[in-house]
C-alpha cells in the first residue's frame, strides 16, 4: 500500500512540473506576442492606443 502511495505522489509531482512548464510556455507566448514591435503604423493610432491630436488651422495660429 505505502509503494502505490508513493507511485500515487510521484505521479502527482510529475503532472504538477508538466502543467507547471505549460503553463509558463503559455504565458511567456503571450508576453512575447504582446510585446512584439508593429511593422508600421496603424492607421492614424499610436502604438499605446490613443488617438494622435490633430492640429487644425485654428490651433496653429493662437501659438
């Protein structure tokens, strides 16, 4: 009984190491996608997100 015990718990540590490693896989191909430089602009939107200001005529001539 202690040996199936035993096997039991070994098992266990090896599934745990396994889907330990996956998941760590998992989440380092994320981080990579995300983090990954765009090959260009994305029409008119800044890499953070947001909008660029646009400047109007209006605005260039109060400066």
């Amino acid at each position: 009984m202690k040996k199936l015990l035993a096997l039991a718990v070994i098992a266990g540590g090896v599934f745990f190491v396994i889907k330990r490693n996956k998941d760590a896989k998992a989440e380092a191909d994320l981080w990579r996608e995300a983090t990954a430089p765009t090959d260009g602009p994305l029409n008119g939107v800044s890499s953070n997100g947001s909008a660029p200001a646009k400047a109007g005529s209006d605005s260039a001539s109060k400066n």
